[in-house]
C-alpha cells in the first residue's frame, strides 16, 4: 500500500471512535503513523479511545493538530 508512507510524520486525526473508527486507528498506529482522536468529552467514545492508548482532544483541538483528518 504504497499511499500509506505518505503518513509518515504526519498526525492523522480520527474524528469519532465507533464502527471501523477504532479499527483503522490501531491499524495505523500499527504502522508507525502518529494517531489521535477527536470526539465529545460526553460521548463514550472518549474513555474507549483512552482505553485504547490514544491520545484524545475536542473535535476542534484534534483538527487543528493534524495533518490530516478521517471522518467516522
């Protein structure tokens, strides 16, 4: 997957933790792309990410840390 280097170095921003959220999340992690996740502090997803081992911010903090950004 040739595209995937392209990440390298850069923050990629998963807003949302839920169906295939957390799936694509550690599967990037996994392959050395630095991960955070954006969601609601109310929502549940926000303890499941930092379960997880994520680092967690506000959807607006998120986006503006990142390089880039994936809608869940």
């Amino acid at each position: 997957m040739e595209e995937l280097w392209d990440f390298r170095g850069k923050t990629v921003a998963i807003l949302g933790y839920r169906n295939e959220g957390p799936m694509v999340a550690r599967w990037l992690r996994e392959q050395g792309v630095h991960v955070l996740i954006g969601c609601n502090e109310w929502w549940d997803e926000w303890e499941a990410a930092r379960r997880d081992g994520f680092e967690v911010y506000s959807l607006e903090d998120a986006t503006a840390y990142a390089d880039v950004i994936q809608v869940w």
